[in-house]
C-alpha cells in the first residue's frame, strides 16, 4: 500500500532515535530502490526486517513508524 502521506517498507536498522528503513520495487525491469529515515514514537523499535507503516507527519514533512 502506498499513497503520498503512506508507504510499507521494511527495516533495515536503528539509528539515533529513528530507523533506516527501504523498499525495492522492479517494475518493467527497472530496479527502484527507495531509502526513509523515519521517527519512532515511544520506546519500542520495530525489529530489523519487520515490514512496518510509515505515516508522513503533516507538520514537520519527515516519516514517522505508525
């Protein structure tokens, strides 16, 4: 599922009080590989290569894990 303010990705790994997260897709043959920082909320991380939501925080613009 993505729209402009959604997108599922998987995590790659935790950095600072956000995670790396990525999503590939090939379409036609053509590789596109997209990278997102994202914010987590509360004290729990997701753990690495678990496929989460992010959410884009319509105040600051940034991606935050729903």
């Amino acid at each position: 599922m993505t729209t402009e303010d959604t997108v599922e990705v998987y995590v790659l790994w935790p950095e600072g009080g956000t995670v790396i997260c990525g999503r590939k897709r090939i379409l036609n043959g053509n590789e596109d590989v997209r990278l997102y920082r994202a914010q987590v909320l509360g004290y729990s991380f997701p753990a690495i290569g678990s496929r989460v939501r992010l959410l884009r925080d319509q105040l600051s613009g940034g991606w935050v894990v729903s």
